[in-house]
C-alpha cells in the first residue's frame, strides 16, 4: 500500500473563516468596533494599521483560494517520500498565503497593543 499526501488550502481557509467557519470568521468587523474605544490621539495609527490587516487578509485570503486551483503541490497526490517540504515550491501560494497571514498577524498585534492602551 502506497501513502499519499495532498497539500490543501482547506485548513488555511476555514482557519482565516473564509469558508464560514474557523476562529477568525468577522475578524475585520470585530476590529472596526475597536474603533468606539481608541484614544484619539491614536486613531489615525489605529485606522493605518487596520488598513495594513485588512490588506494582508484579504491577500491571504485570495492566494489560498487559488491555491486550491493552480499549485502544483495543491491539485495532485505525492508518494509520502516525495512530499517532503524541501522539494515544496517557496513561491507557491500557500506559501504566499503563509507570509501575508504573517503580516496579518503582525497588523493585528499592533492593533491589539493599541486597544490594551485604552
């Protein structure tokens, strides 16, 4: 019997709660009612930085979607001894998804810092 592995942009969807489910699912919306409790003072910074989400996740979003489409990894089954990460591309979109979730999160940090300060 031969194992088989398949990449899947699956998990990372319902993570990010594109699919409706997932822990971050209204994410943005949740954060714009941080808007009701910033000090002023920091507003313009807190709106920067929720852009700066708002743009990572939307990025995340659409490059695991096509994931699902175009990645080689994505679209066919390996042997388990040919799926090993190394041989993976780094310029797959699940691995740009990777790095704009990275980015997202780094937003959302600072937003969160911001709101601790209120």
């Amino acid at each position: 019997s031969v194992e088989s592995c398949k990449t899947t942009n699956r998990i990372v969807r319902d993570y990010l709660g594109v699919t409706g489910k997932g822990p971050l699912v209204g994410i943005e919306k949740q954060i714009k009612s941080g808007l009701d409790y910033i000090n002023p003072d920091d507003l313009d910074d807190y709106v920067s930085e929720l852009e700066n989400f708002s743009q990572a996740y939307s990025k995340a979003a659409s490059l695991s979607y096509a994931a699902g489409i175009a990645d080689f990894d994505s679209v066919n089954n390996f042997s388990k001894d040919d799926a090993d990460n190394e041989a993976r591309s780094d310029n797959s979109n699940l691995e740009q998804a990777r790095v704009a979730i990275g980015e997202a999160k780094s937003s959302l940090d600072h937003l969160v810092t911001m709101l601790e300060k209120t």
